[in-house]
C-alpha cells in the first residue's frame, strides 16, 4: 500500500503533482474562468463580505497565513490569519458580513472545530477548506471547498498542505472574480499559471537527490533556522515545523524582516539557514533585501541554503548549497518552495534513525482540544 516507497510520507510527496492537479480539476473552464458553484454562498452574499478570518492549525495554519496575502492582494477584502486555539477565547469581533474560513485535512480538529461553532454562533458565514469528505468539520460549515490529495496517511502533511493552497488560491481568485477588482487582468493570468503548477511540481520533485545529500550532511546538527519573507516567511514556518516534527531538532522560521530585531544573535559558525528567496521579477524589492540578509548572515558564518528561481544569478556568490525551483507568480510561490522542505526533513528524519510516519508523541488528527 506504500506504493514501492519507504514511507508514506516519501509516497504523499511523490504524490503532489496529481493532488494539485485533481483540485485544480474542473474547477477551471477553457476560458480561465473558475467556477466554483459548489461553494453554495451565493455571489450576492460574497459581494457583500466586509472581513476574512481564517482559522486553522499547524500546517494548515500556514496554508492560512498564505491565504492571507493572496486574499487581500485579489480582492482587497481585509483578512486575518489566526490559530483556532487561540480565535475563540479572545472574543474575536465577527458579524454575518464576516466570512470564516476554515481549514483542515482530517476535518476533524477539534481546536478548528470549536472555532468554527463559535464563528457561527456569532452569525459569521463558514467556508470549509477540508480534505476528507463527510468529516464534521464541514457537516458544520456553511459551505466546502474539498480538496482532493486523497487519504494522506503519514503524521507530517505535506499533499494536503498544497492542495491546501490551490484551494486557498481558488476562493481569493473566484472572490477576486465575483467582485471585480482592479487585478482582473492578473486574476486571469494566474488562473493560467496555476493550472500549470503540477507540472513545476513534478520538475522540483526530479531534482531532489542534491536536497537528500544535504540533509544526510547534517543529521548530527542541533538546530536549523528558516528564513522567508512575504509568502516565503509561512513557507520558512512549515519547513521549520517538518523538521521538528520528522527529525525531531530546534527548528524555527523567521520574518527575515526580523533578523536585526533579535534572531541574528543566534547566528554562529557554521550553523545551517534555510532561505526562501522571492522571484526577482515579482516583488524585487524583497528579493534585494533577502539576498543582502543572506549577505549579512554568512558574514557571520552560517551556512546558507538558498532556495531561489531557475536563472536567478544574484544569490550564487552567498549560497553554499542554492536549491533552484521554477519561476511562478510571486503569490504562488509557495507551491514549489515547500517541496523541497519537506524532502528535507523527511531525509534527516530517516538519517537520524527516526519512524518518519509516525512521529513521536504526536497524533495524525487531533480531536481534543
Ligand atoms: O487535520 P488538520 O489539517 O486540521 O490538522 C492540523 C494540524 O494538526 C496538522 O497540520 C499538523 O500540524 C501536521 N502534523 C503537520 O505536519
């Protein structure tokens, strides 16, 4: 049932290209329009919607805090991310013009779970983004968007989390469409560039052998720190998050924004940092700043990790190891960024002799609160 591989986790990750695919399915018509009829809000009520919140946990909460970007860049509607343990019990301000999205695989987190009731019975709308059909978590919500990874069986998600974000991308978009914004012409050339992710997908997953030997080279290390900026800091977040989880190190994902604020003080000789560098055609600002973060840092002795485009030459003089992935629109990003972190961890966890689908102490879903 493992498919020929190790691990179901090795299995999922081979996996993603179709799951995005199979989300992206008949969800795009020929004209690159989205139709999105099964999510039974109708478009009337969706003019009408004055705030987003999303609420999650774990890696769907970084899935979320993606969203978040991509929602208030389409379709200017003012949105939050928030951790569902923490939503309700800060009696969070929520009307019927309020439309609370939340998502989870299992569709059984009990955390999610309760924040969603309580959504409701302040009179907010609730979107559903859940991966596993019939689950309580969208018997409870207004309306589903289903994502469509199939079971995912290993601890660590990783297809769910992509199909998360193709799900994600699809409500900020078909939002962006109902209501008309300024970026309809970008609306419509994303929807043509994600209906061409799976493919980039399966590239990144052809060129992971360099990413498998770097991880083996650092199974004795304590921790690794992750860096991202923009999407690219969730994106450093869920790398941060396989780690600890899979290979069971300190592990943690910074703004890279933040470094001068405090965690450069954590930088010392030859300590491994991931970073997520944005395309240097999209938000170029950024991209500048991370490369000269990237700079600052191995001044000081880390050793760089640089994830950044195809073709991208900027970074090659600071990275000691540089792990390239397709060009996409900045906001997608994400969808091959993560890729690579998550065959990351996977490969230390198995060098450092750890149960790579059952990790220790944890739990696939989480039905208690
Ligand atoms: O089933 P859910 O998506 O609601 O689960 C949420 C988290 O428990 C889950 O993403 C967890 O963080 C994973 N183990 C991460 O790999």
């Amino acid at each position: 049932e493992k498919g020929g591989y190790d691990y179901f986790m090795l299995k999922e990750i081979a996996e993603q290209p179709k799951a995005v695919a199979d989300t992206l399915l008949g969800r795009i018509d020929g004209s690159g329009t989205l139709l999105l009829d099964e999510v039974r809000i109708p478009p009337s009520e969706l003019r009408e919607v004055g705030k987003i919140v999303i609420v999650a946990c774990g890696t769907a909460f970084h899935a979320g805090m993606i969203a978040k970007y991509a929602i208030e860049h389409w379709t200017r509607i003012p949105c939050e991310t928030e951790l569902a343990s923490e939503f309700r019990y800060r009696d969070p301000i929520l009307d019927h013009r309020t439309l609370v999205i939340a998502i989870s695989q299992s569709g059984e987190t009990m955390d999610t779970l309760m924040a969603l009731r309580h959504a409701r019975e302040q009179g907010a709308r609730v979107l559903a983004i859940c991966n596993t059909n019939g689950s309580t978590i969208p018997r409870e919500s207004d309306a589903v968007l289903y994502t469509h990874a199939g079971p995912e069986v290993a601890v660590a998600s990783t297809k769910a989390f992509l199909t998360q974000l193709v799900a994600c991308y699809l409500v900020a978009l078909y939002l962006g469409q109902v209501r008309g914004t300024k970026w309809g012409d970008e609306i419509h050339s994303v929807i043509q560039e994600l209906s061409a992710i799976s493919v980039q997908v399966e590239q990144v997953l052809g060129t992971m052998e360099p990413v498998r030997e770097l991880a083996r080279s650092l199974a004795d290390k304590n921790t690794v720190l992750f860096l991202g900026r923009h999407v690219g800091f969730p994106v450093a977040l869920e790398g941060a998050l396989k780690l600890k989880e899979l290979a069971y190190m300190h592990a943690e994902g910074f703004a890279a924004g933040e470094l001068k604020h405090g965690p450069i003080a954590l930088i010392e000789e030859d300590l491994p940092v991931v970073v997520v560098v944005p395309s240097p055609r999209g938000r170029s600002v950024l991209h500048d700043k991370i490369v000269s973060n990237i700079q600052e840092i191995r001044a000081r002795g880390a050793r760089t990790i640089v994830i950044a485009e195809d073709g991208d030459e900027t970074v090659v003089p600071y990275a000691d190891h540089l792990i390239r992935i397709p060009p996409t629109p900045t906001l997608l990003q994400p969808l091959v960024a993560t890729v690579p972190l998550q065959v990351f961890a996977c490969e230390l966890a198995t060098a450092r002799g750890n149960e790579v689908d059952q990790p220790r102490n944890l739990a696939k879903s989480v039905t208690v609160e």
